[in-house]
C-alpha cells in the first residue's frame, strides 16, 4: 500500500442480518487530506464510518467480510486491539453516541 494512503477498504461488505447495506466498498483515504463522504439519507454513509473503528461490533447482527486497512493493518478481526484502534480513529457525531461503558472509559 502506497505511504500516502491511511485508509483503504477492499471489497467491504457489511450485513445486517441479512440486508446488505454495504456492498463492495473499495475506498482509499490518503493521510492529511479532507474526505468527504457525501449521499442521500439511508445510503451507508454512517455506517460505512463505523467501521472505521469498529463501532458495529457492538450489534450482534452485523457481519463484515472485505478488509478494511489503516496503515496496512487490518482493523476487521479479533487481531486487531479496540483500544489502540480507537485511540487513532475518532468519530464526531452530531448526537453525543457513548459506547456503553463509563464515563472514564468513553
């Protein structure tokens, strides 16, 4: 992967149940540069953001399968570290969106 790209999807498919909300996602996001997402309401804008640091784990429903790359690093899986992954890659949201931990741990 080339240095100037942070983030990389590769044939990203994320279910929800069984709708297909994400399909074939092949995205790259280059470092230092603004990206914007941008389309109509209900198209996976939100929820292709979450998977950026994994947010949709947290709905037992949801299944992924592609990769989705920061740095070279697969962030898909149980290899990859929440902590860390979530320390390098925040979300801002309109609506405050606490995980359901404490307060410390958010």
């Amino acid at each position: 992967m080339p240095d100037d790209i942070k983030i990389k999807t590769v044939n990203l498919d994320l279910f929800y149940g069984k709708f297909h909300a994400l399909k074939g996602v092949n995205l790259e996001i280059t470092k230092n540069a603004i990206t914007s997402i941008i389309g109509p309401s209900g198209c996976g804008k939100s929820t292709l953001l979450r998977v950026f640091n994994r947010m949709n784990d947290l709905i037992d429903i949801v299944r992924i399968t592609g990769e989705c790359l920061l740095d070279g690093k697969n962030i898909i899986g149980s290899e990859a570290s929440l902590n860390e992954l979530r320390k390098r890659v925040g979300l801002v949201f309109q609506r405050p969106n606490p995980f359901p931990l404490s307060i410390y741990e958010n």
